[in-house]
C-alpha cells in the first residue's frame, strides 16, 4: 500500500521512525507492509523455526523474521530473510549488527488474503536481480509456493514437491504440504 | 475454482457441454473461469483489438479471445490466444477449424478482482513449459504485466515498459500504460 505521494531519497526514508507493520521504501516511494493475519503470522513462524532448526546447529543459517535489508537503492522488510553463516554480518564482538546492508541469500514474502500476489511476484523477481540468491512466494490461499532465482523460469510448487535449497541449505528438506499442513491445528 | 472432486478424463471432460464461463480442465480436475467483470471484459477486447488491428492486416497472425485450446493433455481456455498465421488451423476450404489442439503462440490472463494471481502465474508458467511462447498476466489491480517465455526470468511491465513481442509478431508496439489507459473512459 502506497502511504505516500512524495518522493523521498533512501537516506531521507531511513531517517524515519519504525512503525508497524513495517514502512518500505523503492524508487522513491514510502508502503506499508500489510497487517499480518493469522495464517500468514502461522506461516512466518513455522518458516522461521523450521529453517533454523536445521540451519543453527549446523552453523549454516539463520533465518530472520521480519528484519530490515537495505540494499539495491532499496529498503525492504521480507517476511523472512535467510542469511548464510559466513555472511551474516556481526560486529567485533560477534554480535548480529542492527543494520543489515547485503540482500539476503533466501528472501520469502507470504501473501496476505486480498493482498496482490502480482506484486509480490514483482518483489521476489526484484530480489533475485538484486543479489537475493532464491525468492519464495508463499500463498496459502492457493497452497502453493514460488520459487524465483535469478534469470530463470521460476518454478511451482505444490503437494508433494520439495523446496529445493541446494544451493543456500545443502540437505533442507520441505515439501510445499508440509509448509501448509502447519496451519492446521489437531 | 474448482468445480468437482471426480477425476475425468481428458476425453470424458471434452464430452461434457460448454458452460458460461467455461470449463476448464488440468490433471484430472475440472475447474471453471471466473466471471468477466468489466475492467476484464474490457482489457480483454482491448488487447484482442489491438492485436488484430495489428497482425490482421499484415497477415502476421490472429487474436482470438475465450478459445478452448487443447493441449499437453489438459484443456484452457485463455483469456486471449494468438496464432501466427501459418499456425492457424484451417480446414480443405480455409476456413478457421472449430477444434484447436495445438498451443497459441501467445496467450494472455487477465486478472479478476479477487482472483489468486498466484495461480495464474502458475498457469502462464504451464503454458510456457507446455509449448506457448509468451505468457502475458494482465493485472489491472497492480497496472503491471508479467511477461513469461519458456526457461527464462519473467519480466514485470510497468507504465512506459513495452511489450517486446518481436519473436512472435515482430514490430508490434504497446506499452503497459497504454493497457491500463484503456480502462479510463473519457
């Protein structure tokens, strides 16, 4: 959602004050992330938990929920970001740092009921061509998950087929029915 | 939507009559199109017209719009289908069959309000995958057109970005601000 008509500069942008949902910034104009909603709060969290349980203790990734990556001339807050050991970016303490400036190496945006899931499309096309290695658009109203990496055909998931993150999670496994069979409750 | 829990045949589904809006058919399921609203209706005969007005003349090609297309074992009925000229099917006298069984060249979707564009990608992605050309989703919601072709990156078209058709109708010019222009009525 567009919350602003005037055209701001990045560093004009990142001067604001956080708000929530979040407040996003490309080619000069200010969102709104979409208020979070059940499902896609579900979904985030189920992510989230499931690429770091793998990822943690091997000291392969970790994945953020919610974090804010400004790259590209742009500022954006995907639902999850999945940085990789080695290029997570700490501080001489070894402290995760509060400002993220590198694109993450798997970006995944949830679409939210009514939300224009064009849009998000548009979104992951623009992270993989700018230095997101995997895109994952994930919509549970269609039960089905996008998978974009850069310069190539994105691929469409469902049911039984598995989410292949060779390449940023050597030996992650997730099928597009494990991801929505989290949101229901027994 | 999907409109019945049996599993068909291919030639089971072709028996069954035409409805309004039509039938469709992939992998076993019978799903129906959603009903044309206005900004649908009129994308659509836009699209068609500038087409035609286009390819008819140079004898290049011809737009038709909602016809059944079948196909890589499924059953569409895209929102526009366009065949280069000698790809159209004829029959001893000339004239266009009733029956067509090859893929369009290039074959558009238009947006619904409310409709998961999630699953139309996947269907531009299919078409793509299964021998059409180019794939156009037409989102009137987010003024863009998503433009897919077998093996590649798709590209996002906003306002001033051009249609580059040329490997199906070479020298046909139209911009996506032309095809959201359309909507206004003066």
């Amino acid at each position: 959602m567009a919350i602003s008509g005037q055209h701001l500069t990045l560093e004009a942008f990142l001067r604001l004050p956080e708000q929530e949902p979040a407040l996003e910034f490309k080619e000069g104009k200010v969102t709104q992330k979409v208020s979070p909603t059940g499902r896609h709060s579900r979904l985030q969290t189920v992510l989230v938990e499931r690429l770091n349980r793998f990822a943690e203790p091997r000291k392969l990734a970790l994945a953020f929920s919610e974090l804010r990556t400004t790259f590209g001339g742009a500022s954006s807050v995907p639902d999850v970001a999945v940085y990789r050991w080695d290029r997570i970016p700490v501080d001489e303490q070894g402290q995760v740092v509060d400002t993220f400036v590198e694109p993450p190496d798997l970006a995944v945006e949830i679409a939210s009921p009514g939300q224009s899931t064009t849009g998000l499309v548009r979104r992951c096309l623009w992270y993989v061509a700018n230095g997101v290695q995997v895109a994952l658009l994930v919509d549970p109203d269609d039960e089905s998950v996008l998978v974009f990496r850069a310069e190539q055909a994105p691929q469409a998931l469902r049911g039984p087929d598995k989410l292949g993150l060779g390449d940023v999670l050597p030996g992650f496994e997730l099928s597009a029915q494990e991801i929505f069979d989290s949101l229901r409750v027994y």
